[in-house]
C-alpha cells in the first residue's frame, strides 16, 4: 500500500494545501452544525475557521444568529463577536 501525501490529496482535488489545512481544523474544531454550513457552501472555510475560535456553544449561537444575513454581513457579524469575545476583562 502507497502512502498518500496531503500535496497529492489536493492536487488530485484540485484545492490548494492551505484550504485543505482551514478545513481540516474547521472538522476537528467545529460543532456539526458549523461543519454541515461549510459542507453545503453556506460558509467559507475562513469564516468558518474563525468561528471555531469559539467554543461549540458559542458556534451554534454565531451561526443561528447570522443565518438571515448577507455573506457580507455575515463576516463582520463574526468579526464584531471575536473582537467582543477575545477583549481582556476590564478591572473595576
């Protein structure tokens, strides 16, 4: 049996490494609803690589909340949350 290289995969797919590499993090790190949104063109592998720096909760939540949204709102949407979501406590 020949081993197969991630650079075959997706030369054979027709995608570069680096898609290949967001999707295989947004498999691994993504609740099945934001997996499901990729899968079926719904999100891009970016967008979904950000949302997965939440956790699945926290996903599930991004992802019901911008499903009316246009593709551009859907990206600040998700950036306006990170931004809230990664800012230090502020100390009374």
């Amino acid at each position: 049996m020949t081993a197969v290289t991630i650079a075959q995969i997706c030369a054979t797919a027709g995608v570069s490494p680096r898609l290949y590499s967001m999707v295989a993090k947004v498999h691994r790190l993504g609740c099945g609803e934001l997996w499901a949104q990729l899968v079926a063109g719904k999100v891009s592998a970016h967008l979904a690589l950000q949302i997965c720096s939440l956790d699945h909760a926290g996903q599930q939540h991004v992802l019901a909340e911008m499903a009316p949204m246009r593709a551009r709102e859907r990206t600040q949407f998700v950036q306006r949350v990170l931004a809230i979501a990664t800012k230090p406590a502020e100390v009374a």
